[in-house]
C-alpha cells in the first residue's frame, strides 16, 4: 500500500515537522535552527528552502481575507425600550427623508439649534 503524500517512513509529514519545531522554537524561529531540531528530533534532513515555504504558508492560513467581522456600516439602532426611548427604524427613516429634503449640512444646523 502506498504511504498517504508528505508523510515519511516515521509517519509525520514535513509540515508537521516543521509545526512542531516551530511550537519548541517559536513563531519568530530562523530556518537554520528548524532544520538542525527537525533533524535531532525526526532524524530527517529538510532543506531551509522547504522550511521557509512550510512557515510563509503556515503564517498565511493564520491570517483571514476580507474586512473584519463586525466592521460593516450598520445603523446604530438600540431596542426601544419600555418607557419608549430608543431609536427605531422609523427615527432613522425620518432622519433619512430630512437629509434628502434639507441636505446634510442644513440638517446638522438644525440639529445645532434644537440640542
């Protein structure tokens, strides 16, 4: 039967070596003192080259695409509450209709003057 891809005759594959060397040495740990524990521990030779590939890509998959979460633009609305303070829905579309009839900055005078 054919052994599974990146796995030696131990078992481990290399990114495993290199994960585990990584967590005794550290995130911050050259390819130099990798390569000599995963040839102490593993008794195999790994080139710095593949070592320093398994790291850039271990390091990438830690880090997530896109905004994140949480980030988006979404109104600040609080749940009105029993004494009937709170913002809601209609406040905001009320809001909305004045900066279109007034515009942003005649609104803001308003709001100046009323507060």
């Amino acid at each position: 039967m054919a052994r599974p891809k990146g796995t030696h005759a131990g078992g481990v594959s290399m990114a495993e070596m290199v994960r585990t060397a990584l967590a005794e040495l550290g995130r911050n740990a050259k390819p130099t003192p990798i390569q000599e524990y995963i040839k102490t521990k593993f008794d195999k030779d790994v080139s710095k080259i593949i070592i320093s590939n398994y790291k850039s890509n271990m390091k990438k998959k830690g880090k997530r695409r896109g905004r994140p979460p949480g980030s988006g633009k979404k109104p600040a609305v609080a749940a009105a509450s029993a004494g009937g303070k709170g913002l809601r829905f209609e406040d905001l579309a009320a809001v909305r209709g004045l900066v279109g009839r007034l515009g942003a900055s005649q609104l803001h005078q308003l709001v100046d003057v009323l507060a």
